[in-house]
C-alpha cells in the first residue's frame, strides 16, 4: 500500500479522535463534501462551515468511531483510500441505526488537495 499524503493521514486521526477542530485544519475554505451509500447521495456540503456542522453532529452521534486506511493510491492531487468502518453508536439516529449499535463495513473515499489544503471528499459505502 502506498503510504498517505500527510494531510490526508492527519485528517483521518482527526477524525478518529473526533477531533472536529484537528479536522477543519486540513481543509480548505471552500471545501466540498459527498457521501455516497447504495448508489446514492445521502449527505453533502460545499463549504467549511457547512462540513463543520455535519462533523460535529457525527462526533457526538457515535461513542467511537474509527477509520482504517486498507489501501491507497496517489495520482497527481487525488488520493483514493479504500477504508474498513467500525464504530458505537451513541444516540438512536433517523436512518434507524439506534444506540449501541456496533457498525463495521468498507468503503472508498476520494481526496483531492489544493494550496495544501483538502478541497474535495466522496466518501461511498
């Protein structure tokens, strides 16, 4: 596997720890954000503050979460991750996970960096 940009890796710490602020450091001011799930657009952002919000609610939302980088691939400014999921969740949420649930599944991400800063994420499960 080859080894993650920096940036990319610090991100993914950040999230792990729910670390919303270690997060926003990595991003750029006009970010965008998607998440895809069966095919379809189930969250999605086009700035900083917009992913703020979402990041904060998905801390609280799970007791613990975690990501683990299985694979990667860097082309040019885009980094493609595939990532094993696992986490708690802490309160019942409306897609009829409820508290307590244990989740694991993968999935891929794409990040795309610009000016030193992440500009683009898809995460798809």
């Amino acid at each position: 596997m080859a080894s993650l940009p920096d940036l990319i890796q610090a991100y993914i710490n950040a999230y792990n720890n729910k670390d919303v602020d270690g997060m926003l450091v990595c991003l750029s001011d006009k970010v965008s954000f998607r998440n895809i799930s069966g095919g379809q657009v189930t969250a999605e952002t086009s700035d900083k503050q917009s992913l703020e919000e979402m990041a904060k609610f998905g801390a609280s939302a799970f007791e613990t979460r975690r990501q683990t980088v299985t694979n990667a691939i860097t082309v040019a400014d885009t980094t493609l991750v595939e990532i094993a999921y696992s986490a708690v969740v802490a309160i019942d949420l409306p897609n009829g996970w409820i508290a307590g649930q244990e989740l694991a599944f993968s999935g891929a991400s794409s990040f795309r960096i610009e000016d030193g800063r992440i500009v683009s994420i898809v995460d798809e499960i």
